[in-house]
C-alpha cells in the first residue's frame, strides 16, 4: 500500500493508529444512540412513545442497509491498514474489516441518533428556546465521533463526512416522511434471499397514488 495513492484530503490520516482512542469513541457514540430515548422525559413526546420508538428503529435500519450495502461494493482501506511502524499488526492490518473504511458506520449511526432526537423535539416544541441548542447538541456529539474516529485509524475525513451527512439526513428525513402530510410516502429498509439463494439488502421505496 503506497500512502502516496491516497487523495490530499485524506492523506494525512494515513497510518494513524490507536486502539485506545477507538475505546474512547465509544462513549459519545454511546450517548448519541441514548438521546432520542431521552427526549422521552419531556410529556408531550413521552405521548407518543410507541411511534417514536419504532420511527427511530426504522431509521437506524435504514442507515445500517445503507452502510451494510456501501461497505459491500466499496473496497477502501482504513488508515492503520497504512500503519508500518510495527505497533498494528499485520494480521490486523490485512483483515476483512480493515477494506470496510468507507463510508464511516460509527459516525452514520451516531447521527442519525442525534438529528433524529433534534428533528422529534423540533416538531413537538417549534417555538422552544431550547431548540437551537438542541440542534447545536445533535451536530456537535457526531463531530465528536467522527474526529475520534479518525485519530484512533479507523477512518479517513472523506469517510466521516459522507457517514456523518448520510446519518443526519435519515434522521431527519424518516420522521419527516411519516408526517401526516408525507403518509402517501414511504420509505423502509429490505433483505432476503434471491431466486439464486444469494441474501440481498436495500431500501424499499413505495408511493401510494
């Protein structure tokens, strides 16, 4: 592997490597997935328990197809898989999870967490003076994951950046389309097994007219 290959942007994160700070990601990413059940002290939402829980299954399943389905077709190394100081090894360094770098999972995830608990209390409490720093909160705890995970090797900036836009925009966008207004549209996430016997993954797209 020639760390000259890689794109400028990503290049300076080649060879990092750091099984501790990839310990430390875990806590915010831990806490983004805590958050939307959280917004459920407030009354108004706890109401709604049941529908918000199941909209928030339903995203996280379909930011996993969508990371289980691009780390499928995208073969990308992590950055410690460029790491030759002797300190990763090389089994580590040649395994099947170390092609799986794009797009970052932990950080698709850990937002979709976040904008998705933003998104719910933006639509129960519009006019909250809260809501901006709620919003600030959501960005801010994938931002976090996403730097760690770079510094610990797991993932280059262009692998975090698609992750963390691709978490944000299915936390918003799957409450928003199960909107009253939306319930022509839907959008869910799909798997099994093919006439050929091979299991698939995807997203099931549907419009009732």
């Amino acid at each position: 592997m020639n760390i000259e290959d890689i794109n400028g942007i990503d290049r300076w994160a080649a060879g990092k490597s750091s099984e501790r700070i990839s310990s430390i990601s875990d806590i915010p990413f831990g806490a983004s997935f805590a958050a939307p059940v959280a917004m459920l002290i407030d009354g108004d939402i706890n109401d709604h328990t049941g529908q918000v829980l199941l909209l928030y299954l339903e995203s996280l399943a379909t930011t996993a197809t969508l990371y289980t389905m691009t780390v499928g077709i995208v073969n990308r190394s992590r950055p410690y898989v460029y790491d030759d100081s002797g300190e990763t090894s090389m089994s580590r360094r040649l395994s099947a999870n170390g092609q799986r770098s794009f797009f970052a999972g932990h950080v698709a995830a850990s937002a979709t967490g976040t904008f998705f608990a933003a998104k719910i209390y933006n639509d129960f409490h519009p006019d909250s003076p809260a809501v901006p720093w709620v919003w600030a909160g959501a960005a801010t705890i994938p931002a976090a994951v996403a730097y760690l995970r770079i510094e610990a090797g797991q993932h280059f900036l262009t692998d975090v950046t698609v992750g963390y836009v691709i978490g944000a925009a299915v936390g918003i966008l799957v409450p928003e389309l199960h909107k009253k207004k939306n319930r022509k549209l839907d959008i869910s996430p799909t798997s099994g097994i093919n006439a050929t016997g091979n299991q698939y993954t995807g997203l099931s797209l549907r419009y009732q007219f």
